[in-house]
C-alpha cells in the first residue's frame, strides 16, 4: 500500500519560539538528526523579530514545518502545534532544548509497547551556569492519584522537553493553559492527573539549556507563580493543606540563607496580599513542618516501591 497514510508522521513535535534564533536552529538540528526518520517538527514562531523565520526557511526538509504567529504566548503556541498536529503522539521541545539521537525512537517504543498509555515522562540533563545535573527518574508507572501526590509535593523531575502525551489525551484537556506563564507543565500534568496516570521514565533522552531569558530562572515571581496555581487548582490546599506554605516557606528560607533579605521579604508580602495564599508566619511555619515530613513520607513510599532514584 502506498500513499500519504505510508508516510504519515508517527509523533509530531512541537516547539515554541520568541527571538530565540540561533538556540532554536540547535533545536531543530537535533530533531532533524533523530535516529526514527518518521515525525514532524512544528515550530511556532510566536512574533520574532530576530530572523528566526528566514533562518529556518533555509532549512530544506519537509519535516520541518514552520507555523507564523502573532506574540500570545509560549503556551497558545503550544496549543496551536497541538491543533495542526497530524501524529497520534506528541512530544515537545523548548526552543531552548535540545534531545539526544534517540529521543523519539525510544519515546515510541513505550507508546507502542503499551497502547492504554496516556502520558510519559523521560528524565534529561539540565546545564546552569556550566554545571550538568542528571535528573533521573525512576522507571514506574504512577495511577492519576499517584501521580496527582508526586506532582503536588514536587518529587519528581518535571521539565517542558521530556513530556509527551497522546494528541487526543491533550486535546481532552484543552492543552496548555494561556493564562499560566511559569509553571505550565505542572499545571498541564496535573490536569491530565484527572483523567490518566503517567509512565515514568529514567532513560536520559534531552538536554535542558537553562537560558538568561528564562522565566523559571527568575527567583522573583515564584509566589505570585504558585499563587496562581493554587487559584488554578484550589483542590491541592483543600487535599493537602500543608504542602501550599510548605513551598512558600521554602522560597523564603532558601533566600535568607543565600543572604536576599529583600527577596525573602518580597516572598513573604506577596503571600500575605494574595487571595489564593495569605498565610501568616505561624500558618508557613507549621506547614513547613508538616509539609516536609510529608514529602518525607511519600519519598520513603517511593523507595519502598520502585527502588532507589538512579544515580
């Protein structure tokens, strides 16, 4: 049999882009060289100025495909690659990023090992400041409620470049969320919480480039951030009251003893003037306690279950 159905892309995926020109030619470099020649690379380019367009329009492969948008946002971008995505599977990419040769060949064999699997999520290494981190997860498959735990309490890696789920599992949740500009793969995870669980993967399989410009680089916003995940998501202070001043707290503390006194105290304001937090220093200093000792518990549960975190 031939025709387009012979050659139709197996796993579609999806980068967003704002003058990220050069970064974004290495991204789409690494996609073009993946070991598994059946895909399409979708970059939205979401209102550059800095020749990104003709930089990749010098790319010749019919893979590649290039989508013009007007600036709304990395994640209306996103949901736009998601809606012109042609594959059963998708995957996504930071502009920033890049995946190793044998990202989507290996992505596919769990999809296609298991066809009830909804949602992956592979380990990377993140490069700051010259430093390579390994962030390894275990291989374990979490239930939504599982899942729904780890993501609350942040006990395991998350990044933007190794998740990928089914088109239609995306497209049940109506994608990214445009009003979420830090924290959008947490919040996205935790929808699909509602409905699937996730594989977890230890195979390393792209390298996250933690860039100046990148908004999760930024110590100032982070409670403003989480503010607007809990308005997102008020379940998480009604389920797990001590987990919200737990992270707050954290931050702050963080801060103090890398001597920002200003933006411990930013921190601390901006929890105390927001509808969605509003703790007082009683309140954080209790969740701390409890919050910890829970994260405590559920990495203990962990162990027991699936092994200790590859090294």
């Amino acid at each position: 049999m031939t025709g387009k159905t012979e050659h139709a892309p197996l796993i579609t995926v999806i980068t967003p882009t704002h003058n990220r020109r050069d970064a974004v030619l290495r991204a789409v470099e690494s996609v073009l060289s993946q070991s598994m020649p059946r895909f399409e690379h979708i970059v939205v380019d979401d209102g550059s100025t800095d020749g990104t367009a003709a930089a990749l329009a010098g790319i010749r492969d019919p893979r590649l495909i290039y989508v013009g948008a007007k600036w709304r946002g990395a994640n209306a971008a996103r949901n736009a690659g998601i809606e012109r995505a042609r594959a059963p599977v998708v995957t996504f990419l930071d502009s920033d990023d890049v995946y190793l040769p044998h990202r989507l060949e290996r992505t596919l064999t769990w999809f296609d090992a298991n066809p009830a699997l909804e949602v992956l999520i592979s380990s990377y290494v993140s490069l700051k400041g010259g430093r390579a981190t390994d962030c390894i997860n275990r291989d374990a498959f979490l239930n939504s409620a599982t899942l729904e735990r780890t993501l609350v309490a942040e006990t395991i890696l998350i990044a933007g470049s190794a998740i990928t789920a089914r088109r239609e599992a995306l497209l049940a949740i109506g994608g990214y969320d445009s009003d979420i500009a830090r924290m959008q793969d947490r919040e996205l995870l935790l929808r699909l919480a509602r409905r699937f669980g996730a594989q977890l993967s230890q195979d390393i399989d792209c390298t996250k480039h933690n860039s100046e410009n990148s908004i999760s680089r930024r110590r100032h916003g982070y409670v403003e951030a989480y503010a607007n995940l809990m308005r997102k998501h008020p379940n998480i202070a009604r389920s797990y009251p001590h987990i919200p001043p737990y992270m707050i707290t954290r931050q702050i503390i963080a801060d103090v003893l890398k001597c920002r006194i200003p933006e411990a105290f930013s921190g601390y304001m901006a929890n105390r003037s927001s509808k969605d937090l509003g703790y007082s220093l009683p309140e954080l200093i209790n969740g701390y306690v409890y919050g910890r000792r829970w994260r405590r518990d559920l990495h203990d549960e962990f162990r027991q279950k699936f092994g200790v975190r590859p090294a």
